[in-house]
C-alpha cells in the first residue's frame, strides 16, 4: 500500500483570517464563492437579488461545500447566509443561530412594506 500524506488544514500561527462578502447576482458565481471557502476564507453571500428557487439552489450547493469542509452554515439575515471554515469559531449571545432563512423554507416573498 502506497505512503499517501494527509492534507493539513491547520491554521498557521501568523495568518490572517479574511472574510469575503458577495452579493450573488446568478448562480453560476456559487463556484467562485465555493472556491473562496476551499481556501479556508469565511464567506458571507447576500442571495437578495436572486428569486426563492435560485437562492436554494446558491445556499444548498455551498452548505455541501461547507459539510465537505467540516465547516459551518449560519443564516443571519432574510437572504443573506454566512459560511465558515473549520478552523473558524462563531460566538452569538443568541441561544442557538438559525440554521435556515424561514424565506426560503417556507418560498414565501416577505411581505413589502409602504
């Protein structure tokens, strides 16, 4: 059996943690925000330009990217989701952060207001 070397995902001591916010205009930019987590950067993506449909879609392929990862999906606002890396702690004095938007649950639009 070939000597395989495990890829090490630790932090170095003097890196600086990034985070990338994108406002996803189309899916097809889901690869370029799922590149940016695979470099160990924490990504927050604003989905309010997209309908219900396309915002699941964007939300479902990057919360596998994060699973993939050991990372994490939070929703922190009506369209908007944060991803972070393994190496990434969140603190919230909520009692537990959302994991779903109840927009795209329940495919609702949110009512206007006037």
């Amino acid at each position: 059996m070939q000597n395989t070397s495990r890829l090490d995902w630790s932090v170095q001591e003097f890196s600086q943690a990034e985070v990338v916010v994108k406002i996803v205009k189309t899916v097809e930019e889901t690869g370029q925000a799922l590149q940016l987590l695979q470099q160990r950067k924490t990504v927050i993506l604003v989905l309010d330009r997209l309908n219900a449909e396309q915002a699941q879609r964007v939300v479902d392929w990057m919360a596998g990217g994060t699973c993939a990862i050991d990372g994490q999906t939070f929703w922190i606002g009506e369209k908007t989701f944060l991803f972070v890396p393994n190496q990434v702690e969140i603190k919230s004095s909520r009692s537990a952060p959302a994991p779903v938007s109840p927009y795209l649950k329940n495919k609702q639009p949110s009512p206007s207001l006037k």
